[in-house]
C-alpha cells in the first residue's frame, strides 16, 4: 500500500527543495501521514516541520521515526483532525 498512499521519497526530496525552506522557518505539513515530507525537509533543511495527521498509528510511526534519524528537535508531529487544529 505504501506506492499508493505514502509519498515517494523523490518527491519528497523534490518538495522540500521547491519550497526552499530555510533555518528559523516553519513549514506545515496537513495530512502528513507517517511524516515522509517533513522527515525529508528536517534532515534537508534548517526549517522545523509539523505534520498534521488524524490516524494515531501513522502519528506513532512518524515520531518514532524522527528520534531514530535524529531530527525529533526539527520534525514534530500532531494527531489532530485539522478542522478542529488551531
């Protein structure tokens, strides 16, 4: 299911280098999924990244993720349904 939901990591890549995210910017990333974009963007870029995601289990997987790369500091994730996410 992975090639059909999750993002590959060449677009991630490519995401994050069309943004031009720089140190001391926070990007927002909504329906993040298990994080693959803003995993990406932390360990290529000083910015900080917030997924946003409602499935508490690709949540569990994002943040596990992050302190295993090291960029848990860059790379934070929220479950929340993002009609409700001030």
């Amino acid at each position: 299911m992975s090639r059909v939901h999750w993002t590959p990591l060449a677009v991630a890549r490519r995401v994050v280098a069309l943004l031009g995210a720089s140190a001391g910017e926070e990007m927002l990333d909504v329906g993040a999924g298990v994080g693959k974009v803003c995993l990406i963007g932390a360990l290529c870029s000083g910015a900080r990244w917030r997924g946003l995601e409602l499935r508490v289990r690709l949540i569990e997987a994002a943040r596990r993720a992050a302190q295993d790369l090291g960029v848990a500091d860059r790379a934070r994730f929220v479950q929340t349904d993002v009609t409700e996410f001030a």
